[in-house]
C-alpha cells in the first residue's frame, strides 16, 4: 500500500502544480485585460484626430461648393459686363463723334450766318423795291 506521507507528498505536488498553473492564468487573463484596455485607449487616441479631420474636410468640401457657386454666377456676371462693355463706344470712336459733332456745329453757324445774311438782303430788296 501507499503510505500516507507518500500521499500527502503527493497531494502538496499537486496543490503546487494547481497554484501555479492558476497563478499562470490569472497573470494571462490579468495581462489579456490590460492589453486589450490599451489597446482600445490607443485606437481611441489614433482615431478621434481622424474624426476631426474627417469633420474638416467636410466643411472644407461644403465651403469649396459653396465657393464652386459664388465662381459660377460671378462668371456669369463678368461675362455679362463684358458683353455691355464690347457694345459701348470706346474714347477714340467718341473723340471721332466729338470731332464730327464740332464741324457740323461749325458748319451749321456759318449756315445761319448766311442765311441770316440772305434773308436780310431779301428783306433790304423787297423793300427797295417798293
């Protein structure tokens, strides 16, 4: 038969065995829990800047539509100043008009100057005849 130190013996190897081998998987699971918490604190840290700059890029992009709009109409603005200002007369074109507008003044002066003139020798010749 066994005898019973050989037993006890036996039974502290075993009880040794069973303490380590739970002291083991409590260090594993205990480690396992910390990894995991910094793991998702880290994820947290490396994600939470991509979230802001993804909110940036898209006010950015609203503000670039926004801005896309503002081009667009002021484009249409531009092309309409343009066209008013192809049909308007330019300085040289206007000094020509200025230029006519004088001699025909000039003209027209001397017009009446001379009609005046005739007119009075009417009057002086029909009343000569008379």
């Amino acid at each position: 038969m066994i005898s019973l130190e050989l037993l006890k013996q036996a039974e502290f190897v075993i009880g040794f065995m069973v303490l380590i081998v739970s002291l083991l998987t409590s260090i594993v699971v205990w480690l396992h829990q910390r990894q995991r918490k910094v793991a998702s604190q880290v994820t947290n840290d490396a994600i939470e800047p991509l979230r802001d700059t993804s909110e940036r890029l898209l006010r950015v992009e609203r503000a670039v539509t926004e801005l896309d709009t503002d081009v667009s109409q002021l484009k249409g603005s531009v092309n309409g100043i343009e066209r008013s200002i192809a049909g308007m007369a330019r300085a040289t074109e206007v000094a020509k008009v200025q230029a006519q507008i004088s001699a025909l003044t000039a003209q027209t002066t001397a017009i009446s100057g001379q009609l005046d003139t005739l007119y009075k020798a009417a009057l002086r010749a029909s009343m000569s005849s008379k």
